[in-house]
C-alpha cells in the first residue's frame, strides 16, 4: 500500500520544514510514499527548503488557481493508493501514519479513515482539541467536525466523485467530505492522527464571513436544505465584521442585530425560492459574493 501526501503551500516556510519533519519522523519504507508539495510561487524561503530537505519531495512552485487546483493537480499526478492531503502549516502526530495504514489494511477496510487533531499555535504548542466527533452525516450538514489533516482516503474515489470545486476558497474541504459521505461511510480512528495550526494569517480567520457562505453552499448542494447554523453563522459573522466587533465579544446589541440579521436571510432565501431561484442561481449568489 502506497501513500501519496499532497501539500499545497504559499509563504508558508516557517512551518513547512515541520510537516515535512513530521512525515519523515514516521520511517516509511522508501518505497511505499511518496511526497509532492505544490507550492503557488512562494517568495519567502519555501523553495530553499524544498530543495534541502532529506525527505526529498517532488515538488513545483508556480502560480495556480487557488488551493482546491493545487490539490487536484496532486490527485491527477499521485501514484498512491492512499491520500494524505495536508497543508503545509498542519503536521502528523507521532504513531498516526502506522495507525491509519493498519486501518486501511484491515479486512473489510474503510475508504475514507479520519481521527482526531490537536489545535496547535504558530509555535506547535497545543491549544487544545480540534472538535472532531464520530461519524454522522446528518450532523455534518450543520457543523463540520472533521479536521482535514487528519482524513485520509483512497485514491480511486476521485475517480467516481471528481476532484475538488476549484470555485471554493475555505469549505473545499467540507463540500467533498459532503460529497463523498452521502454514500460512503468515513471510519472514525479515535486516535490524535494530526495537529492543526491556528495564527491570525489563516485564511479561516482573515475571511470568515466567506467561511459561513461556503459551507452554507455546500450543505444546501449536498443536503436540498438551508443549514440554519450555517446560516445563523453567516448572520452572526456579517453584522460583527459590519461593526468591527471580535468574532466572540459579548455584546447585547450586536447579539440582536444577529438574530434580526438571521431572520433577514431567512426571507430573502425563501423569496427567491418562491421566485423560482435555482440551486445553481443560489450557488452563483453566493460564491460570486465571496470571491476574494
């Protein structure tokens, strides 16, 4: 069994010498890895790395169309059975490489694994868990509680529901977990697999009211239903960043306008179903709202 680790990077050179170190520190078997880092014209060190570092990855650094792009073009280009998608400021914890392989050997063995993750800080010290939970797909079209460092999944699934939606920036992720857990099952290894970094240059906490519209998008594509915590989260992120209020900061009047807020979406939504709006038409709405 072969794994394929697919790293999308920009300027993220501080970090990437750990996810790489964190790969390396599991011994792999030459042979049954490989490591390709798609990097989208990094000028901050980046390359100096990539050409130093023992693990040796494949790698190309040159401008693309976004994360989503680069990950695909590692899917098209991967040789694994297996693939380990992990951004370069994320790292593997000790043990989960052999944790998940043995899972994956196992008989009747899942397509999709995915486990546990640490919240960690620009310097790798843990903040605490990543909310993951076990598997419920019901659940997944309000919240989702996978950490996608640590899901892995085989190669041959890509064949049967597409690569990434290139059109999403933040919940590329969660719409192909959407798209892949409507029919196949994802196993919950209830293990620490990976370490999940959050820093004020994420783009999850540069742009989150773009975060709300795109998992909003995904949910509704997937599930036929407006999510009402994504769209409660929607309200709650575009009336706080119309104010220039901290994301958690309690405030009663900012709390109220949230809930009118919310109700406002509530009819807007309903009158352009009752105009004959599109799933498509919706999808354009938003998407075109939270390019960058």
């Amino acid at each position: 069994m072969r794994v394929s680790f697919i790293i999308p990077s920009l300027n993220q050179g501080r970090f990437l010498a750990a996810c790489l170190d964190s790969i390396l520190a599991h011994n792999l078997p030459p042979a049954s890895f490989e490591t390709r880092v798609y990097d989208a014209g990094s000028t901050d060190g980046t390359l100096d790395i990539l050409r130093s570092h023992p693990l040796h990855p494949i790698w190309i650094s040159e401008p693309d169309a976004g994360q989503a792009a680069a990950v695909n073009r590692g899917l098209r280009e991967a040789s694994g059975d297996i693939i380990a998608w992990i951004n370069a400021d994320d790292f593997y914890r000790p043990g989960a490489l052999a944790a998940v392989l043995a899972a994956f050997a196992a008989p009747a063995a899942p397509d999709i694994i995915y486990g546990r993750a640490d919240i960690v800080d620009e310097s790798g010290q843990t903040l605490g868990p990543a909310p993951v939970e076990p598997w419920n797909y019901a659940r997944l079209a309000d919240f989702c509680f996978l950490c996608q460092p640590a899901v892995f999944f085989r190669r041959s699934l890509v064949a049967s529901f597409g690569p990434l939606d290139e059109r999403l920036h933040l919940a590329l992720d969660y719409e192909y977990w959407l798209r892949l857990g409507k029919t196949r099952p994802f196993h919950f290894l209830d293990q620490i697999l990976a370490a999940s970094r959050d820093h004020p240059a994420t783009k999850s906490r540069t742009r989150r009211v773009t975060v709300q519209r795109e998992c909003l998008v995904a949910s509704r594509r997937h599930t036929g239903q407006w999510s009402q915590k994504w769209l409660r989260g929607l309200a709650k992120h575009e009336v706080r960043a119309r104010l220039g209020l901290p994301e958690d900061a309690p405030h009663l009047g900012a709390h109220l306008a949230e809930l009118a807020w919310w109700r406002l979406w509530q009819l807007r939504l309903s009158a352009r179903d009752a105009r004959g709006w599109s799933l498509a038409d919706h999808e354009h709405y938003f998407l075109r709202q939270s390019l960058p």
